[in-house]
C-alpha cells in the first residue's frame, strides 16, 4: 500500500513537468498505479488506517505525486449532498467550463505541501471533464461544487501547477468578482 513516503513533495522537479497521456487502453501497470493511487485515498480517510500509517486525509491524488509522470488522477470524495465522487481517470481533460469561478473558503491543501499557504485559490464553479476510466471506457463528468475543485487541482498536478501558483501575490484574500464561495 501507498503511504505519506511515497508521496512526492514540493521542489521535486516531477511536480512541475507536465505529465505524459496514458496509452488508451491502459495497461495493467497503469491500471495498478492507479488503483493504488485510489486506495491510499480511501485508507487516508479511514480513522484506523489513517492513524496507524499516519496517513494525511486527502480527496484526491495525482500521478506525479507519487512519481508518475503520466496522466491519472483519483477523486474521492463526499459532496454537502452527501453525494460520493469516486473517480479513477485516465487522461482527463476539460472540455468546457463555466465563466462562474469558485473557490474553497478555506483555501485549498496539497500531500505534497507540508505547509499551510493562505488565499483563495480560484477555480471554474462548473466544468465538463472527458475521461477514460479503469475499463477504458469513455467518460463524460459534470461537475461541480467541491468535486469540480478537486478534479482541477489535479488536473493542475497533470500540468505541473501547484495550487498556490492560482493565489494572487498581492491580495491573497480577494475574492473573484461574482464567484461562489464553497
Ligand atoms: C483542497 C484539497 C485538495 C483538492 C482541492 C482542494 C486535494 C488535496 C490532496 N492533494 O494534494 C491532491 O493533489
Ligand atoms: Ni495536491
């Protein structure tokens, strides 16, 4: 199983490559990696896992945090709907987006951040995100609230962009004009 030591952190260059695209249809490897990659989250959300491995709750994972420069990225996640977002994606892309933008009140987190950096990180409130899944069937999501922010800020990871790189140096704590608070 996957724990906080393989998860890659801040100033190695991989988080800042952009990541190759997974030959479609993924081979078992690929598929493992991001099998994997889905249970470290699901274990980083279970109290006893999590304690026991000291593992940091995450909602989503990237390939190139854990050292995999390709294009795969899990989301797992429960919405304020109380809605389960469990999505394991090769190659995802967004194919269109609201002019909305959102963002998360308290700002956003990374597993490969050991610190906390402060600010509202913008993002599209809705998005339309083609994919291929595990099977290697294609899929179309739509997305929005919390789940939209989560399948960005990995995606962001696919093209080597760090959360923070969306904070506004000079006011951190601005807020996009009209944006929803999520
Ligand atoms: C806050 C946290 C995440 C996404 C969006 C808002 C995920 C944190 C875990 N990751 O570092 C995944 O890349
Ligand atoms: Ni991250």
């Amino acid at each position: 199983m996957l724990t906080m030591d393989d998860i890659v952190r801040e100033g190695d260059p991989i988080l800042r490559q952009v990541a190759e695209d997974v030959q479609i249809p993924a081979s078992d490897s690929d598929k493992e990696t991001l099998k994997k990659m889905m249970e470290f989250l699901i274990n980083s959300q279970d109290e006893e896992i999590a304690e026991k491995y000291h593992l940091r709750a995450g909602i989503g994972l990237a390939a190139p945090q854990i050292g995999v420069s390709k294009r795969m990225i899990a989301i797992y996640l429960t919405d304020d709907k109380d809605k389960l977002h469990q999505y394991a994606l090769f190659n995802p892309k967004i194919i269109s987006h609201s002019v909305e933008q959102t963002y998360l009140e308290g700002g956003e987190g990374c597993l490969s951040v050991d610190r906390d950096v402060p600010g509202i990180v913008p993002r599209q409130a809705r998005i339309k995100v083609h994919a291929y899944d595990i099977n290697n069937k294609e899929v179309i999501l739509r997305l929005k609230g919390l789940a939209a922010i989560a399948v960005q800020h990995e995606i962001d990871h696919l093209d080597g962009i760090m959360f923070y790189d969306r904070i506004d140096k000079e006011n951190p704590f601005k807020v996009p004009e009209g944006a929803l608070k999520e």
